[in-house]
C-alpha cells in the first residue's frame, strides 16, 4: 500500500500513516493538493489529510475535499505530542527563534509565549527540523515530533509542550476508490458534501429530515464557493451506515432540496469518539 502525505519524513501524518498502516510505504509531497492530486490520479496510492485538530479546529483542506471528491475510507484521531528540538548541546534560555508548521506554532503559543520566542511559519514540522539540523544556527528551534529529533539528530530541549495536553488530530484516509463496509454491528459515520438550491429558509427545510427520522449530524460547516459569496458548499457527517432507513429518507429529503449532492465516504466511527 502506498500512502501519500504532505511534509517530510518525520511529520504527524507520516507517523499517523505507518501507525495504521504499518507496511504501508509512504510518499512525501510537497503541499496537500499535491496530495490529493497523487491519490486522484493512482487508484493504488491513498492520501492522508489532518482534518482538524481538537484544540485549534479545522486545518483547513475543506476546498480540496470539495475540488478531488475523493472516498474515505477511514478516520484516525492522533495524539499530536510536540516537542522543542535545537541543536545538540543547546539549553532551553539560549533559545530565541522558534520554527514550524502553523497549527503547530498555534497549539504550543503557552509555552512559546512563556518563554518570548519569535515564531517563524513554515510548511510543516518535520520541515522546521530539518531546518535546524541543517542550519547550525544557535538560538533556534523547532517545534515537531520525537521522530523528528531522531531523524535529524537533534536534542529534545522540552517535551509535551501542546497547551492542551490530551492534544488530537483527526486525519482521514482517502482513495479514488469508492469503497464502504457492509453494514454489521459497528458504529459508522458517513459524510458528504452539498449544494442547497437558492430559495428561502433552504437549510431549514433540507435538515429538516434528520430531525423528523433522528439522525445525529456531527459535523455541519459551510464554505463559499469558488469566486462566490452567495452560493456556499456544505460538508456533513452523521452518525450512522448509508444503508440504514432513517440515514436513507434523511438524505432523500435532503436531496430534494440541492442542486449538488456528493457521498464522500461511509467508514467505522474512531473508538476515540467514545471517550
């Protein structure tokens, strides 16, 4: 199996991919459309995305899941452990300069406010580590993963630096595949995508249908289309397998009312969800 990801050996989604997958072999890419590119164009490689994070919300690909339309297969909430890595022999009062990706800059601002490092963005964490490594400069850090001090020969200045400590990514595995399990025992959550038509109180009347059949939403979020502040997406997730009755009629009733409508995927609900 091959599984493409965006950043560099070292980063979260590489390590979420192998825990899942463990014999997976992994692609480097540079930005997530590259990502999702790789995955729409070889049915044999799937994509990886952090969807969002529990502490600092949606990472933000909303407008690629919308643009590839890819299934999903799976999702997997990933504990995200940061840690300040410099180089070796550094001390934490040295340190002035501190690097990586935005969510992981975010996540940690506490700790990096405490200590009054500048923060400085870059594409990802595992990045940011590589930037150490290779710089040689005293007085700067990064902010990534224990594998990333592995893999770059750096020191781990501080650990579990997140501000919340029970710190978790939801990433989703997606494929040009379109694949879902068979209805069993199993807690499932199936998502999709939708376009209202334009006429009054639209959303009011298109949800109306899980309320009326009991259908849990758990994710509802609207984004504007391309070029548009009028007409907006809407992606969805809902507690339950496409092919039971009330999910059934809740999307019927729902598809009478858009001009857009897309299932992106039916897959088991993360035990994490149960905690």
């Amino acid at each position: 199996m091959k599984i493409a990801y965006q950043g560099i050996e070292g980063s979260y989604s590489e390590s979420c991919a192998k825990n899942v997958y463990p014999e997976s072999k992994t692609i480097s890419c540079k930005t997530f459309d590259d990502v999702f590119k790789k995955a729409s164009e070889d049915e044999e490689v799937i994509a990886i995305i952090p969807e969002s994070n529990r502490s600092t919300g949606n990472i933000g690909v909303e407008y690629l899941i919308f643009k590839y339309r890819l299934n999903i297969y799976n999702e997997k909430f990933y504990p995200i452990n940061h840690h300040l890595l410099s180089l070796p022999g550094s001390k934490i009062q040295d340190i002035r300069n501190v690097y990586s990706h935005a969510q992981g800059l975010s996540q940690c601002s506490n700790f990096i406010n405490k200590n009054n490092f500048i923060e400085n963005v870059r594409a990802d964490t595992a990045g940011s580590a590589k930037y150490i490594s290779e710089s040689k400069k005293k007085g700067e850090a990064a902010i990534a993963s224990k594998e990333s001090a592995k893999i770059y020969n750096l020191d781990i200045l501080a650990s579990g630096i997140q501000d919340e400590k029970i710190n978790v990514t939801r990433f989703l595995f997606m494929g040009k595949k379109v694949m879902q399990p068979e209805m069993k025992n199993e807690k499932y959550i199936t998502s999709f995508l939708f376009k209202l038509k334009s006429k009054p109180a639209a959303l009011y009347s298109a949800l109306s249908g899980f309320a009326i059949q009991g259908v849990n939403l758990t994710k509802l979020q609207s984004y504007p289309e391309k070029n548009s502040f009028s007409s907006y997406f809407f992606l969805c997730d809902l507690d339950g397998h496409i092919e039971d009755g009330k999910v059934q009629k809740s999307l019927e009733e729902l598809g009478l009312h858009c001009e857009d409508f897309h299932v992106l995927g039916v897959f088991i609900s993360d035990k994490f969800r149960d905690k």
